[in-house]
C-alpha cells in the first residue's frame, strides 16, 4: 500500500480571525493557505486530494478548484474533525493509505510528510500519527506511552490528569491511516461527549481495540506543524515561513543583506552571487539570474531578469530584462515589457507594453508607452511616445540610433528611422525618414519693448 491519497480538512469558520473570509484562504507570500498544504501533498505524489469544505464552501472550491486530481466534500454542519472524515467517506479506499492534513497548517514540508509516509509504511501501522514536543502543552492531546515507549492513547488536556498534563508530547493531529482501518474505526465513532460531536482521535482508540497498530512519529520540525487560528498566529507562520526560503537562498549563494527584510515568493529562482538589499519583495514566478544587485525598495513579481542587472528602487512586473541592464532608482516596468541587454532605465521613468533594444538608454523622466524601440537609442529627459488618442491605444516605432531630445512628444501611430534626430521640444506626428533632423516647433520669436508696454 504504497501510494496513498490525501484528505484535507478546511470546513471551519475560524471565527478568531475575525474576518469576512474564510480562514483557510488568508494568504501567505500571496497564495491561500491551503495551497501550501496541497502542494506539499502533491509533492509527495498524492494519487488525489479531498478537500472537506463548510463554511463559506463556494469560497474556498472557487479559490482552488483547477487544481489536478482534486475534489470536494460538503461538511453542512461543523461537528467535529471525525465527521469531517466522514463527509469523505466515498473518497476513502480499503487498499489506500489515507493522509489527512489541514487547511491552516501552511508551513507543512514534503519533507516532514515524506518522513511520515516512510515510518508509516516501515512500521506496518494501522495508522501513524504526528507527535510533537513542545514546552507547552496546554490545549492539545497528550500522547500517553508505556514504558517501553509504545503508544498507549491520546488524551485530550481538559480530559487529562495533573500529572497527565505535564507531558510535552502532543498530537499535531496529523494522521496517515490505512484506509481500511480508518473506514471501520469511522462507522463505529461516537459523539457521546460535552459537545456532541465527533472526534478523529477517539479512533486511535477505537483502532487499538480491534487489534490495530497505532504509532507516533516524533517530528524534528515542530514549526512544520504550526496551526493558525488567529492574524497573529499568521504573522507568526509568515515570519517562519520567511525565514524558511530565504535561508534556503542564501544556501544557494545569494546574499541577503536583510533577511528579516526581504519577502521571496516560494517559487522565485534565484542565481549564485546576486545580492538582494533590504525591503525587497520579489513575488510569483519571478527569476533572477547571476551576479546582479537587486533593491533596496524593490518590488518584482513574474520578472525573468538576466545576468549581471543592476536594480533599486523600482517597482516591475510581468516582463524581461537582459543582461548588464542598469534600472532605476524609481522605474517602473509595468506588463509585457521585453528590456534588452544593456539597456539603461533610469530615474522616474516608466515602460509599458514595449521593446526596448540593446544598449538604448532612456535616462529620466521619460515615459515609453505602446512602442518598438530598436539598439542604441537615446531618449532625452522628458520625452513621451503619445499612444493613448482617448479611444484607442497606439503603437510608436524608434529604429535604431535614433536621438529623441529632450521633452519631445511622439504621438502614435508614428515611425522614426534609423539614426535620425528629433529636435528638443518637438511634437513628432508624422513619420521621420533615416538620418534626418525633424524639427516640430514653433519659431522663436523676440518682441522689443514688450515688457514696457505691458
């Protein structure tokens, strides 16, 4: 029983957080929690995954459901983690192992799994649990051994003697089952409790009886189990989480001059020698390749950048950059931009939707919109591709060599050839040959004794 199938719980309201939405879709480093939780299954190769959903079901199915190999149970009614389980009853196989995990544990591992699937199938176990050791126990269940170190039961803390309670080993509540044993222990669970609900661990119970081999892994990763329930316990799952992938990035060879004030998304690559300086956030399928200097005040998100890129103070999105580019301070690269090697974006200048060529430099103040700039232009301080006629968006095209003086306008649809000139101050609308001065501007005049008459 090798492969094996994942049971996610995300029913509850969480009403400590204190919010409109549901808990399991507050997001760490821009993805709903219970996304980390599926992609940590699926990277153990789950054969499928059920999601338990309650409140706010339409919610949490909507935020997730083009995910592979996944489907969805309804739990109508809040009563208990066990007959959550049971709303998944169909999804259960005999000959399956059975994971369950939860919607609000988001730091969970694949590796903290896979070591979980290795004791369960080593051991032979009916059902394999999560322990834990914490310096404070109080809230959860208790992990009762014998002398020789085998699981005896799970005792719940308001249901614990003194010296019960002194015990430090805890039951994070994740579980690996056979799904036989998990179905059989499931028709005969009660709710016969305070609550009167139905309670996953009164199984463990229920599966000793009938022979079972019940036993508790302890894990090396307590932080991989952290459940959230409150806007601080996120912050608290953000910061580890943080701490997680950029340490994982400075093993790699990148240096963080400010780890405690960077944000790196899950996914973002990043190649040996860059340094990242401090209150940058790099976000999405953002990649970074070697040797470039990225921040301080940065924010990327899907940036494919090359070798070599110098970068601060910008903020870019959704586009390309090459190699030995310079960009910034305060640039702004918005969408579908294609910035090529040793391209110079400079200060207060803003790129959309454009290509920009090899070795062109576009210094200050300078907006490209809407335009195909060609290798080794220079756009004078001050000018603007004019692509917006107030209905329709229009492209402008820059060949190569062109020099565009300062505070020219170029008002597309317009096309300047290679190696011409546009005179400073000049409003271009109409196509300028090659290797020409256009000038677009109204004659200098001088009025003698103006200043006297007026």
């Amino acid at each position: 029983m090798e492969s094996f199938k994942t049971i996610i719980l995300a029913a509850g309201e969480g009403t400590r957080m204190k919010s409109k939405k549901p808990k399991v879709l507050h997001e760490l480093f821009h993805k709903p929690m219970i996304y980390h939780v599926i992609k940590a299954a699926q990277s153990c190769n789950t054969e499928a995954l059920c999601v338990v959903v309650g409140h706010k079901a339409d919610q949490v199915k909507q935020a997730i459901e083009k995910i592979e190999n996944i489907s969805f149970a309804l739990q109508e009614q809040q009563l208990g983690t066990g007959h959550a389980v049971m709303q998944a009853g169909e999804f259960i196989e005999e000959d399956k192992n059975i994971l369950i995990l939860y919607g609000d544990t988001p730091l969970i591992t694949k590796e903290s799994l896979q070591q979980l699937l290795d004791f369960h199938k080593k051991e032979q176990n009916s059902v394999s649990i999560v322990s834990a050791i914490v310096e404070n126990p109080a809230g959860y269940g208790h992990i009762i051994r014998d002398k020789n170190g085998n699981f005896v039961k799970n005792i719940e803390h308001k249901d614990a003697s003194e010296e019960q309670k002194q015990i430090k080993e805890i039951n994070t509540g994740i579980y690996c089952f056979q799904g036989a044993a998990l179905k059989k222990a499931l028709s005969e669970l009660k709710n016969d409790n305070v609550q009167g609900e139905y309670y996953l661990p009164d199984t463990l119970e229920i599966i000793l009886q009938h022979g079972g081999k019940v036993n508790a892994l302890v894990t090396e990763d307590v932080t991989a189990f952290f459940g959230i329930n409150s806007r601080v316990q996120l912050a608290e799952a953000t910061a580890i989480m943080q701490k997680r992938i950029n340490q994982k990035h400075m093993e790699n060879g990148v240096t963080l001059i400010s780890p405690e004030n960077t944000w790196i998304d899950n996914e973002v690559e990043i190649g040996q020698d860059t340094i990242i300086q401090p209150n940058t956030m790099i976000e999405g399928n953002t990649k970074i390749g070697e040797d470039c200097n990225i921040g301080p005040n940065t924010k990327l998100s899907n940036m494919v950048i090359g070798n070599g890129v110098q970068m601060q103070s910008t903020t870019a999105m959704d586009s390309t950059i090459g190699n030995d580019a310079i960009i910034g301070p305060f640039a702004y690269i918005r969408p579908n931009c294609h910035i090529a090697d040793k391209v110079k974006v400079g200060d207060f200048v803003e790129v959309k939707n454009s290509n920009v060529g090899k070795g062109t430099k576009i210094p200050h103040l300078t907006y490209i919109g809407d335009t195909d700039a060609g290798e080794k232009i220079n756009f004078g301080c001050g000018s603007i591709t004019v692509n917006y006629d107030g209905s329709k968006k229009h492209r402008t095209v820059v060949e190569d060599n062109v020099f565009v003086g300062c505070n020219a306008n170029l008002v597309a649809p317009v096309t300047v050839k290679k190696g011409s000139y546009i005179a400073a101050g000049s409003t271009i609308t109409r196509d300028v040959p090659e290797e020409v001065l256009a000038v677009a501007r109204a004659r200098q005049q001088t009025i003698e004794g103006w200043v006297k008459k007026h």
